[in-house]
C-alpha cells in the first residue's frame, strides 16, 4: 500500500537499515574482496570462460532469491508487525540500536493497511462490503486506497527497489558485476515483480487490474494487457501462487508469506500446502455481500456449503477434545507460524 504518513516512510527507512544484515554478504568477505591483489591472483576481468559462465547462469537465480527473502521479510515482520512484538528479530533490533541509537525496547513500525485487508477478506478471497463493516473504522482506513491495500503502487516499487540495493549491490558486486551491469538486472526484475503482483492480487480480492498511474500493472490504456492478464491467470505459476495465497489467509496470515517469489517459506518452515489448510476453509456467512467477483485460475479450493462445514466443525471439536483442546472456530496456531492476525470471520 502507498505510504502516505511520515510513520510509514520512516518504517521503510527502518526496512532499509535492517535487510543489509539480514541478506548482504560478510563483511569479512567484502573486505577480504578490497585487498590488494598478488600478481599470481587473477583479476576479475581475467575471470575464466567456466567462471563467467558460472557468473551468467548464476545471476538471475541469485537476483530471485534475494527477491523472494525481502518479500518474506517485508510481510511478515513489517506488514503483519511481527517487527512490533518484544521477543521478535532480537539481533536486528540490537544493530538497528547500534547503527540508529533506538531502543531496542522502543522500535516499533506503524501498520500499512495490510492487517485492515487480512480484516476484511474472507476464505474464498473476496472482501466483505457490509453496511457493518463499512462503519467500522478498519474499513474505512482503506477507504482512500482504490486497490485497499492490494496493489503494488508506483511508491512500493520504489520502495522494494530501495530495500534491495543493500543486499543486490555487495553481492553482485563480489560475483563480477559492474554497478550498471547490476541495475540492468536489478531494475527489470522489480518491474517484473509488481506487473506479475497486480495483474494477480487485486483481481484475486475483486478489485480491477492495476492502471499505469498507479503502479505498473495491466488495467485500462495499456497495450495487451487484458490478454496478459488472462494469460497469466491460466499459468501454473498463478494456479500455484493463488492457492499459496488463499492459505495464507485461511490459516490467519501465520504462513505462506511469500506471495509471487515463493521459496523462502519453504526454507524456513512456513509453508504450509493446500491439503492441510483446505479443511479448514469457512462459508461466507449467511447473507454476506461482498465487494466484486474473485478472479481465480481454475481448480482452486472452493469454499465448503454450510453443512458440510458443520460436519467438519464438529468432527474437528471432537477431535480437540479427545485430546484435551479446546473449541473454537478461530485459525489454529500452527509450528514455525507467525502471529494469527484478524480476518473477515472476526467479530
């Protein structure tokens, strides 16, 4: 979402303070890089042909999992404010306190609007739109968002592409690559990233692909985009990433935080595949009106009928209480989970 408050912006220049440790490479490497070299060492413009191949292949794998780390970082310990909670990223709250002279006891990022859409979407990703929820001070925060909170707007793009420099500049620089060199990959991939997010996340909630005055996406004006669109929409990518996604909001937003880059998750036990969250799925509630149809590739998870969520409701009580748990229809805390936030079901 666009920031528009100096709270927001200074959340990302927090962002930017915290990824160079979280994803630059040692510093004893850069320094080791910067010593004089021996005759007998060849210089980096002397790289072997398998050396340079190696550099080739190897830079655009490298330029995806850089990506897909920030993407990770960025939703779920700034965008769900994981940031916030005391015993959350203790080392990069001790470097933010050496480098910024903050507390660590007083760092804290403002929200974005990304807890107030995880409020108002339901399982089968459209957005509620009641009357009720339209009062509510959550809603209306969104209000001024065309997208509320799905797009990736012009300023995330600029945003993300700033986050990354701390982390792309070293490491490219280390495998071989000139600064120019490392923008001619860095700038496409950013551009790849948000036309690839907003063709995909609003359309996912019901909302109109993104236009070019907000962010670059496919809406109206532009060349070919409605087929791109559809063409997208058609891939397995899509298929892999919506469903990925869906979870990600049926189980509470505590997994699957990567949304178009996924890996990250994977490495770090987070993921969690559709057989295991698709049982949990809820119906829209009775009489609920939503904000616009979902656009979904086809196969996904559809939403249980009221019985048989009933069904599986009271099999999954009894189950909870065999075993000694509680009721209860709220997401359940899962292993390597982040903080269960609120979701459309939410009173």
């Amino acid at each position: 979402k666009e920031p528009s408050t100096k709270e927001q912006l200074d959340m990302h220049m927090l962002a930017t303070l915290v990824f160079p440790a979280a994803y630059s490479p040692s510093p004893f490497a850069s320094l080791a890089a910067a010593r004089p070299r021996t005759a007998a060492a060849p210089a980096m413009s002397e790289l072997s042909l398998a050396a340079t191949v190696v550099r080739d292949v190897s830079a655009l794998p490298t330029m995806y999992a850089l990506m897909s780390l920030n993407e990770y970082m960025t939703h779920r310990y700034f965008q769900h404010l994981e940031f916030n909670r005391p015993e959350s990223l203790p080392w990069v709250k001790s470097l933010v306190e050496r480098v910024a002279g903050v507390p660590a006891a007083e760092q804290r990022v403002p929200g974005d609007g990304h807890v107030e859409h995880h409020a108002e979407t339901y399982d089968d990703m459209s957005l509620k739109n009641d009357e009720r929820w339209r009062a509510n001070k959550a809603s209306q925060s969104l209000d001024d968002d065309y997208y509320r909170g799905t797009a990736f707007h012009w300023s995330a793009t600029l945003i993300m592409t700033v986050q990354m420099l701390p982390s792309v500049l070293p490491t490219y620089a280390l495998m071989g690559w000139s600064l120019p060199e490392t923008f001619a990959i860095l700038l496409p991939s950013m551009l790849l990233h948000a036309v690839v997010w907003n063709a995909i996340h609003p359309p996912m909630h019901g909302l109109p692909p993104v236009a070019l005055t907000d962010g670059f996406g496919t809406g109206p004006g532009v060349a070919g985009g409605k087929a791109f669109s559809e063409w997208l929409i058609g891939t397995r990518y899509a298929h892999w990433i919506f469903e990925n996604h869906m979870g990600h909001h049926v189980l509470g937003g505590q997994c699957n935080y990567n949304v178009c880059c996924p890996m990250t998750d994977h490495l770090l036990g987070s993921y969690v595949p559709t057989t295991e969250w698709q049982p949990k799925m809820r119906p829209l509630p009775a009489n609920a009106q939503t904000r616009g149809p979902v656009v979904a590739p086809a196969d996904v998870p559809q939403l249980p009928t009221r019985e048989e969520y009933e069904a599986t409701r009271l099999l999954q009580r009894q189950m909870r209480e065999s075993a000694g748990g509680g009721g209860g229809t709220a997401p359940a805390a899962i292993a390597n989970g982040g903080t269960i936030i609120a979701d459309a079901y939410s009173e």
